[in-house]
C-alpha cells in the first residue's frame, strides 16, 4: 500500500485507514511510538504496563504448577 501524506496545519500527517487500525488493535486512543533506522519509519503501538504484568504473572503461575512437565518436553 503506498499512501502520501496530508496536510495538517503547519505538520504533515499519514492517514491510517481501518482495516489497518483494526488489524494492529490500535485506536485513537493508543499511543504511538514513533521511531526511525535512519532510512525507514517505525510506527509501533506502546505495550500496555498492567497487559504485560498480567502475561508474566499468569507465565510464571504455569512455570510454578507445569515446570517440570516443560522441562521434560523440552529435553
């Protein structure tokens, strides 16, 4: 998909249709990280705080009941 940018105000700005939006679970509401490699722009939606400190409690309540079992799957 190639888009152009808009003018906004006295800023340039790149519409993001829905079906993109919809695609990365992004809103209006979700930060944005914007960075650069030097040749390319990175758009990436900021991690929720609580999202990830529930992930990592609920992997290390499996590590704690299943942790023997993964080992020996993964021997």
């Amino acid at each position: 998909m190639i888009k152009k940018l808009v003018q906004h105000g006295n800023s340039a700005a790149l519409i993001i249709d829905k079906p993109i939006l919809e695609l990365l679970r992004i809103d209006m509401d979700t930060p944005i990280e914007v960075s650069t490699d030097g040749k390319n722009l990175v758009l990436s939606p900021v991690p929720d705080a609580g999202q990830e400190a529930r992930i990592r409690s609920s992997l290390e309540k499996v590590n704690r009941k299943h942790g023997r079992t993964l080992k020996k799957l993964a021997e």
